[in-house]
C-alpha cells in the first residue's frame, strides 16, 4: 500500500506501435549503456529502453538516453552540404563533389604554400571507433598533417597522461564490478549522479549490498557530496596538496602496503622524502580540509580491504590535471589498490568514445596505443598501411588548446572541424572568434548545421549521427560495444567514415591506402593491429560484441568474455615492469579572486544536458528542466550585493562578460559560484582556461570574477531568452 492509498493505479505506458527493436549503445555518456530504439510501422524511431541483459546498464537509462531516439528528428540538422567564399557571406547549397573537391584542393593548396602542417585536423569524442581510426589513417598517412588532436584535449587529456606517466600506459585499470567489491570509494571532482547516472546507480546498487565508505572531495556541494559519508570542500585547485598529505600519513603510521611497493615500483625514495614536506598541518592551510580530517580520511582508505579511487573533470581540468591523476595512482601503488577487486584508480571518462579516441584515432601517436617517439612503431603501422616510414614525424604535433594559439600566430592556415564545437567549449570565446575569423579555410564536419563553429566556415560537410550509422564505441571500463545502424541518416547527410574515404581518394597519397568502405572492414584492422597489444580487440567481432552487450579488452583470440582488470599480475608497461611512483610538488599558479574579481568560478554538468547543447538543447524533454544560463550563488553573497533569486547578475573576468539567472543556494560557498558549461556566449566569455603542462588540458574551473545584479532586468530576460534559442 503507498501512503494509505489501497489501491495502486496501474502504470499505464502509453501504445507507441513498436514493431521492431534494434540494438546500440548510447551516444552521449561514456558509460556506455546498452540502448535498443523501437521503430514502429512506418520505421520511424519512437522509443527507447534500456538492455536489461546488458551489465553495464541492467536495463536501466538515464534521462538522455530514455528520449535519444527524439535526436534522429531533431532541428537543424545538416541536409546537404554548404559553402561560400568567406564566413561573411551567405551559404549556398552544393554537392557532395563540389565540397570534397574543394576541402582536398584547399588542402593541397595551403599545404604546398604554407608546408604540411600549416593544415590541422580538431576531432572529437563522439564519432565511431573505425571512424577515429580512419580520420588518423588520412591525417597521419594522406595529409601528414602533425597538428592533429581532438576535443578529448579538453575533458580526458590529463587522465591519459596521468595514466601514462604512472603505469607506461593509458588505460583505466579498473571497471564498475570494483564497487561490489570495494571497502571505501573516494571521488575526487566527480558529481557522478548527473555525470554519469548509471554509473551511480551501480554504486548505489553494490552500496545497498555492503556498506562502505563515500568521500567525495569537491569545492561544491554536488548531488553526490550530499550522499557521501565524508565531504571534503577542498579550496579548488588544490587536490595535489590534499592527495600527498593522505600519502604522508599513510607512510607516517606504516599503513602502507610496503610488499606491493617494493615489487611493483619504482621511485618511491624520492616520491616519500617529498611527502614528508606535506604534513596535515601545513596542507590545511593550502587545501582547506582540516588536519584531522585528512587523518582520518587516510587511515580508512589504507585499512579498507580494498579501496578505490573514481576522477573526473575536477581533477583533469585544472593545471595540475596530470599531476593530480598521477597524485591519486600514487595513493593506490602504495596501498596495494591496483588491480585488485575493488581497488583501483578509476578515471571516469566524458564523452561515448572518447576511449576509442584515445586508442585508435593516432592523434597523440600511432593506432593501438603506439607513439610516433617509438621507431618500430612507426615502422609497423606504415608497414601494414603499405607506406614509408619516413612520412611519420618523430613526435606529436600540438595539442587543440595549442592549434589555436598557433592560428592566431599565423603558422595554421586551415583547419578541420569534426564533431565538436570550440566557439562555445574553448575558454575564451572573444579571442576564439577573433581566431576562427582568421583562417583562410575552415571545413566544419557535423550533424548540425546551426553549431555555432560553422558560423566561421568555408564548407560545411552534414555527417550522419550516433545510430544512422554503424561502429564501436568503447566505455570508461574499456568495454567495446556496438552501435548498429538504426535508421538512415536524413537527406543527403553522409556517416564519417564516407567522408574521410571520400576526402581520402581525392588526394594523391590516399591511392597509397587502403580505405574499407565498411566499418566492419576497418574492425577487421584493429583487430589485427591489437592481437597480442594491451588493447587485444583480436578475440572480438561484431556479433560477438552484439551478444555479449560489449566486451572489455584485453579480449584474445578465443576469449568469450575479455578481461575486466589490467595489472592484476602487479606487471606494468614500462620496461622494468613496474609502475612509477612519482614525486609531485605543488605549485599554486591559477588565477585566483582578488578583491577586484573575488569569486571563483566553478562550472561542471547538468544532468539533462550535453556539452555545448547541440543535441540536448533540441530536445524539449531535456531542454525544458534546464533551458537557461543560470548561476548557483551563495545567498549570503547575494544579499551583500543585492542580489536576489531568480533575478539576473551579471559577471566579469579579465576575459569577457556574461549574464546569468541567479539561483541562490548552499551548495556553493560564499566565495565560490558555479555555472553549467554547456551554453554559448555564457561560461567561456569568461574562463581564462591555463594550460597543464603534461596534458595541455584547461584549467576551466580555477578562475575569478567580479559579480554585480543587473539594474535592467527587462534586457536581461530578452538578453537570456536569445541565449538559449533553438
Ligand atoms: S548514463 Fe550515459 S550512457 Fe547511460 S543512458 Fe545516460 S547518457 Fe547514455
């Protein structure tokens, strides 16, 4: 009986004439949740449901994915493709032909007068595995461009180097199974019940089994600080002191796993003499968590049994991105907490492929985790595409947070866009458009003819989205999972892979390749770059992927089920097989308030929504919880101002302005707002976005700003409602 009532009214779901499932995984998240799109008679897409049979989801969907099948109908869509002389004048529709033609022309052009990598290539995390594969295939084999990086630069970049630094390799070692097995979970920048809903739900699923210990270290009170056991606002930017003051006490009482330490790493005399300088006392005062907290934080997670770590953009966005990932992997070796059941560092990745990116796409090296630094990489791979080995260059190129400065400095000429959008996702916006306007050609690749970077481009090229096409995606646990093709893409608009082909054959290196037409064709290449690799995909194919609702790799040749831990056997990748333990001393160089801008500005995810809103600002199931720039301000702040709720404020950085509704709340502290980053012209008016120097990632969330109320409110509505048209 609920709440007196004898009886419960049935729910009642409404008839949508389903006659046909089909299924994919979801395209928003990196979780990775098992999705099937019910097609009715007419083979239009009306509904969604979550896989039940499927481990990573059970069935269950969070908001975004329950309406995703409104996205195939969404406005704006790119139908045809577009072109003009320069971002000035209006579009006019083309062919296929005509805006291939002219990409690889204007390629060849500033390539022959500016040099080969006066071109450079920006992608994404959202496109197909096979796809990202393809697009290094054509940028590091065909173009030869070295300035070649995707938007995972701005979410994933210090986790893959922290990674890397730490354990030879990137690669996150752990999976979700680790909560049912985990004695105490401590997050750090991760508000995991709107990041990654069912993510959580997993969490709170093996919590509702075995008790164990949240902490969650984060400036602002998240929906996730509020369920946590232990929340630790720590001073942003700071994690690093916080992570070896924990270090610190652990060496300090010997709560350390000296065994796992001295078997598997290295570096630990140097990584403990600089601890020792960061004793609780002298932390507190950087950090702001108090001494005795950090104790006891300490003492739980080196007794629990197992104890692991989960990360997301609060640590990696920050200068000390890489630093911090490195900081919490150190925690780990020296508590044992790698490879085991419930222990591990678990960095929670953002966008459905930005693994895949990360293991295929070439844009920080070669496919399958190769370098372009290592010879006999570069050997193999241009050995199985049939090419010189002399074509590669010897190291990576720039990052896309350094492509950018090097346009404004005149050394990049042109530029592809693919699948994302910096007019709105880079810090800075003002001097991104001064940016954008001075390339003498920019071809923007995406679903949506109305992202906002298009509003500088020469040619507009419509791609297919998520399931109009076919591929992989692979998750934050490394499960590679599929996305069959559930309904064609609109009009004339072309899945990636096409495209890159397609560009491919028009230049005189790509007859050298050979480009499959299918995306299981390109699948067959990874599986045979990856046989006996870290990341084997030899055991996996299409159907098998299917069936199993995705696999994890390593999956060999004969394996039904792939691994769902790396280092199990305590062996790393570095040479000697031990993972380093790393000395990492803190150096405090982010803009912080001052008494002219003397709140910082936090920004992070909503639930409903999905980076720059391309999609999710479309569709008015989410759109409508969140349709508007808005700001969490502390109302005793407020009230020293003269701001009141749900009134308009205006806010300043030494960058920009940007005006928000005001939404007063404890979850910030006084000195502290928080803004959603997904809204154009909002946010990143304002960021400074400092670079990490391993990563080159933006510290997006440590910056200050200067906050006062809006005398004309009026204006300020209009000025909002025009902010979040679609
Ligand atoms: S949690 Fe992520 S992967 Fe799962 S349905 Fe939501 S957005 Fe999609």
């Amino acid at each position: 009986m609920l709440f007196g009532r004898r009886k419960k009214n049935p729910i009642k779901i409404a008839d949508k004439g389903v006659k046909e499932w089909k299924y994919t995984t979801c395209g928003y998240c990196s979780t990775g949740c098992s999705i099937e799109v019910g097609l009715d008679g007419n083979g239009k897409a009306v509904a969604s449901r979550g896989v039940a049979s499927a481990d990573v989801n059970r069935g269950k969907l969070c908001l975004k994915g329950i309406f995703e099948h409104e996205l195939f109908y969404t406005a704006n869509r790119g139908h045809v493709p577009l072109m003009r002389d320069n971002s000035a004048a209006e579009f006019e529709q083309t062919s296929w032909d005509k805006a291939l033609d002219k990409t690889a022309s204007e390629i060849k052009r500033i390539q022959g007068t500016y040099g080969r990598d006066a071109f450079a290539i920006v992608s994404t995390g959202q496109i197909m595995t096979e796809e990202f594969y393809t697009l290094g295939k054509l940028a590091r084999g065909v173009i030869g461009t070295n300035n070649y990086d995707g938007n995972t630069t701005l979410c994933m970049s210090s986790a893959v180097s922290g990674y890397k630094r730490s354990f030879g390799s990137d690669g996150p070692p752990g999976c979700y199974d680790d909560f049912d097995h985990t004695e105490c979970l401590l997050a750090f920048g991760s508000n995991l019940p709107e990041q990654h809903p069912v993510i959580f739900w997993r969490l709170r699923e093996a919590l509702e089994k075995k008790k164990f210990p949240i902490i969650v270290v984060d400036p602002r009170v998240t929906m996730f600080a509020q369920m946590a056991d232990i929340h630790l606002p720590i001073t942003p930017g700071t994690d690093l002191v916080l992570l070896n003051a924990l270090a610190h006490v652990i060496l300090e009482e010997g709560l350390e796993d000296r065994g796992y330490i001295n078997a598997h790493t290295s570096g630990a005399a140097e990584f403990e003499k600089l601890v020792e300088e960061y004793n609780p006392v002298m932390a507190s005062k950087i950090c702001g968590i108090d001494e005795d907290t950090i104790h006891k934080v300490a003492r739980m997670y080196a007794s629990a049994g197992a104890a692991m770590t989960i990360c997301t953009m609060g640590i990696n966005q920050s200068t000390h991105g890489s630093d911090g990932v490195v900081a919490i992997n150190n925690l780990n070796l020296i508590t044992g907490n790698i490879g085991k059941p419930g222990g591990t560092s678990l960095s929670i990745t953002g966008q459905c492929n930005a693994m895949g990116t990360r293991e295929w796409s070439s844009c920080s090296g070669l496919p399958g985790y190769r370098t372009l630094e290592n010879e006999q990489d570069r050997e193999d791979i241009a050995g199985f595409w049939g090419i010189e080995s002399e074509f590669f260059p010897k190291k990576r190129g720039l990052f896309m947070t350094d492509i950018f400065p090097a346009i404004e400095a005149g050394d990049i000429k042109g530029l592809w866009v693919i699948a994302t959008n910096p007019m709105t996702s880079m810090s800075d916006t003002a001097r991104i458009r001064k940016i954008l306007g001075k390339l003498e050609f920019l071809v923007v690749q995406d679903a949506y003819e109305d992202v906002e970077t298009n509003q500088y481009s020469h040619v507009y090229l419509p791609a297919a989205l998520w399931a109009e096409k076919e591929g992989c995606f692979t998750n934050t646990e490394r499960r590679v999972n599929l996305i069959s093709n559930v309904i064609s893409p609109p009009a004339e608009a072309k899945p990636d892979l096409w495209i890159f082909n397609q560009v491919a054959s028009r230049l005189e290196r790509g007859k050298l390749i050979n480009f499959p037409e299918t995306a299981e064709g390109v699948f067959d290449e990874l599986r045979q770059l990856s046989k006996g690799r870290m990341l084997d995909y030899s055991g996996m194919t299409y159907e098998k992927l299917e069936k199993e609702r995705g696999l994890q790799w390593p999956c060999t040749e004969g394996d039904d089920v792939g691994a769902p831990r790396l280092y199990t056997d305590g062996k790393f990748q570095y040479e000697d097989g031990k993972a380093k333990l790393i000395a990492l001393p803190f150096i405090d160089n982010n803009e912080r308030p001052d008494e002219e801008y003397p709140f910082w500005l936090n920004s992070g995810r909503v639930v409903e929504h999905f980076h720059t809103r391309t999609r999710t600002g479309k569709i008015g199931n989410l759109n409508k919880f969140s349709p508007t720039p808005y700001m969490e301000m502390n109302p005793d702040a407020a009230k020293a101002l003269g701001i009141e709720h749900e009134s308009y404020a205006r806010l300043t950085s030494r960058r920009g302005d940007a005006l928000v509704l005001v939404q007063l709340t404890q979850r910030v502290p006084p000195d502290m707002v928080f803004i959603p980053f997904h809204f154009h012209e909002c946010v990143n008016r304002l960021t400074l976005g400092l670079l990490d120097p391993y990563s080159r990632q933006p510290a997006y969330k440590q910056c200050s700003v200067a906050i006062e109320a809006v005398a004309d409110e009026q204006d300020a509505a209009l000025r909002n409602v025009a902010a979040r048209a679609y």
